[in-house]
C-alpha cells in the first residue's frame, strides 16, 4: 500500500476531502461552511476494508492542517470527527463550538 493522499474541493462553500492511495479513492470527509470561518464537518468515510487503518484520522488530520493555514474553526458533526478532534489536545487550536 503507497502513501495516502488528500485533495480538498469547494465550491460554494461546500467541500470535501478525498482520500485516494495508489490512485483510487478511498475515503472523504465532507464538510460545508456556516461562516467564511466556520467549518462544520459533517461526514467522514473511508472503504470497508480500510476501516480501523488509521485513514480517517488522516482526512481529519488533513482537514486540521488546512483549517490552520487558513484560520477557520471546525465544527464536527460527524461523531468519528468528533471524537478525534476532542480526545486528542493537537487538535484544541482548530476545534470550534
């Protein structure tokens, strides 16, 4: 298995990270904006066969990295973002209420 590798889209204040490795997408974490600095992340997904691998704490993470380049707060919605961004103090600096 190769490196994973996370691409962000937005349009209209709607986005998505994807996840690919080797090429083939296998995981997103959706998001949408309730502010230009307010992000709400409402779904993490990664394939089934990939699940417990680790590969949704790197869209998370991925979503935490740009969160700080850009100054936005992250809302999680989903329960898996939740419980990532809350249990783990590297995270306190992007996590919104």
């Amino acid at each position: 298995m190769g490196e994973p590798a996370v691409e962000r889209h937005e349009t209209d204040g709607v986005g998505v990270f994807v996840l690919t490795l080797d090429g083939t997408k296998v995981g997103t974490l959706d998001y949408h904006r309730s502010a230009p600095e307010v992000v709400h992340v409402d779904y993490v997904e990664v394939a089934p066969r990939l699940r417990g691998s680790g590969m949704g704490r790197v869209l998370v993470q991925a979503a935490a990295d740009w969160a700080r380049e850009t100054g936005v707060r992250l809302v999680p919605i989903c329960g898996y973002a939740r419980s990532v961004l809350t249990s783990d103090p590297a995270f306190a600096d992007v996590l919104g209420s």
